[in-house]
C-alpha cells in the first residue's frame, strides 16, 4: 500500500499534530505501508501540496487537519480531524475569527469528499456531528499514541522533586493558562514552583499576571521547548497540570501519563477519556476546585506516586503502534471500497 501523508505541522516544529504525524508515519512504516510524508510548514503552502505531488501515483491521500484536503482530486481521500475550526471559534479573537472563515469552508469542502473521516477522539467526533451536518456513524474515532519506551523510562512521581507543578501548552486563550498561574498565586509562598512550557500569542499577558498577583517568583516561563527536553520535563515535576478549556485529545497529558506524573486535568471529555477521576489522576471542576487538588498533591506525595503509577498503566497500552493498526484498517477500508468507517471507541 503507499500512502502520501499531507501535514502542516512536523517536527522541528512542536505541537500535538507535529509529534502525531511523526508516531504514526514511524508506526505505519514498521508496519510495511510505503508511507511518503509531504510537510507544508505553512497553511498556504500545505493547502497547495496536492499541485505539487504526483497524487496519481498514491492509493490514498491521508490529510492532517481538515482544511488541507480541499484540492485533493483523482484518489481517495481520508482525514485526521485533530481540532476543527469551528471547535475553536469561540476563543479566537475577534481578528482571528474574521481570518478563519476560508478556513471553515475548506473544511467543508474536505469532508464532501473525504472517503474516510477519522477524529481524534469522541469529542471532536461530536463537534463534527454538531456543526458540520455529519453523522456519527460517518467518523471513525482514533485517537493519539505516545512514544511509551521514551518517556516511561525516567523514574516514577515518587522520585520527582516535590512542589514542581509543570503546564506543557501553547499560550493561547482555549488553553486557559491563567488559571494555572491564578491558582499556584493562591497558594502558601514557597510551597511550589509552576514551570510552564511553550510560547504563544498570550505570553507577555501571562508573565503580567504573574507578577501581579505576586507569583513572578514562583512562575517560570521556559519558552518554546524541544521534543528531546520532554522526558527530562515530565520527569522533573511533581504535578502534570493541563488547564485547556477546549481540547481535540491532550497528547501533552498521555505523554504526561507515561511519565509516571500524577496528573491534574480540567473537567473536559477528552480529559475524562484518559483519567478515571481519582484513580489514574484528578478531574477538577473549577478554580476552588484547583486550587484545593493542588493543595492535596503536594502535600501527599505518597497520593502522587499511586497517581502516576496508575497513569502509567494507562498509558502503557496507548502505543503509535496500535494507533497506526486501526488507520491501516481504515485504508484497506478505503480501498475495498467500503468507505466512510463506523465510529469506534
């Protein structure tokens, strides 16, 4: 089978799609599928990838991210939804918001002639459903692997330095980091330090608050980070915190998992996917709620330890290679002629 995989986003280029695309092109080409990575870099540059690519020459075309499918012509088309655009309407600014209307109907004219339409986890699957007419039984759901050999290796959250909080995130507005930096300010002087990792339009708004609230001390920006750094991150916190008040999977949280950190995550269904409350990790349902979650996994580091630990399991089945055998399923799927692939777990 050979494949052409269309992406924006590829490492070193850092981001949930970016290390998606790097798992399963891996995956797929251990399995034996002639899997040839095309990279845009760019959103003009992705969308006019099918002009400069012998398309004829694939059995299939496999876009990342919706928009970028719509001048795929001539062979059959899937789809990785990670976060469409009406998803995350709400919280773009008002600029932003007139610059993403091409982009929706891109979409829209993706999906018309998509053969298959994977999303990354049920609740971009509903967000399809919701808002761009498609039935349920139409998506596929697969969601993300994690690289489980690379970040479970470092030792467990009992052996993590106490009182590190960490946020892996874009600073963007969905990503609500302001609550994290809200709530650590609530917290006694000295009981913790919130490393936040990843750069982002909010970023100067975010060091502001910071310093007025009077945790400039405690909050430390670290910028845009390598993939090479994660494992060494991860393993470096006490706390996993993922603020995000919208999200297409938290691949941050899974790799988070595998690192054997407890795991604090807002009160999201893609959260709640991956975490059993209170058993591989803690949902919190607002900020007092935050606050006082926080409060108890740094004070019981023996909770923390049972935490990770339980994640990690979690985690361990979660593989790139398990991902990328259900999307080999739904190419053959594809090419039998079946089309469009029942939802699935």
């Amino acid at each position: 089978m050979r494949v052409a995989i269309l992406t924006r986003d590829y490492p070193p280029t850092v981001g949930g799609i970016a290390t998606h695309v790097q798992g399963l092109v891996g995956a797929l080409r251990r399995m034996g599928v002639e899997a040839d990575l095309y990279v845009g870099r760019n959103d003009v540059k992705t969308l006019l990838l099918p002009f400069d690519i012998p398309l004829r020459g694939y059995d299939l075309v496999h876009v990342q991210s919706l928009p970028y499918g719509a001048f795929v012509f001539g062979v059959p088309l899937v789809v990785t939804v990670h976060s469409p655009v009406l998803e995350e309407f709400p919280h773009y600014r008002a600029a932003l918001k007139a610059l993403s209307m091409p982009a929706i109907a891109l979409e829209k004219a993706s999906l018309s002639r998509a053969s298959a339409v994977l999303a990354v986890s049920a609740q971009s699957r509903s967000d399809l459903v919701r808002s761009y007419g498609l039935r349920e039984e139409e998506v596929g759901v697969i969601g993300n692997g994690v690289d489980y050999g690379r970040f479970s290796s470092g030792p467990g959250a009992a052996a993590a330095p106490d009182g590190k909080v960490l946020v892996v995130s874009r600073l963007e507005p969905r990503k609500n980091v302001q609550e994290a930096i809200e709530a650590v300010a609530e917290l006694p002087k000295g009981s913790c330090t919130l490393e936040v990792a990843g750069d982002g339009s909010e970023r100067s708004q975010l060091e502001h608050l910071a310093r007025s609230l009077g945790a400039g001390d405690a909050v430390r920006f670290l910028g845009r980070v390598s993939e090479e750094s994660l494992p060494d991150l991860y393993g470096g916190a006490s706390v996993f915190l993922t603020t995000s008040a919208s999200e297409g999977f938290g691949l941050s949280l899974l790799e988070a998992m595998s690192s054997g950190r407890a795991c604090l995550a807002s009160d999201l269904p893609t959260h709640r996917s991956l975490i059993e409350n209170g058993v591989s990790g803690l949902i919190y349902r607002g900020h007092d709620e935050l606050v006082s979650r926080l409060k108890e996994l740094l004070s019981s580091p023996g909770e923390a330890a049972r935490l990770g630990e339980a994640a990690r399991e979690v985690a361990r089945g979660l593989t790139w290679e398990k991902v990328a055998a259900r999307v080999a399923d739904a190419y053959e799927a594809v090419l039998r002629g079946r089309g469009r692939p029942r939802a699935g777990p």
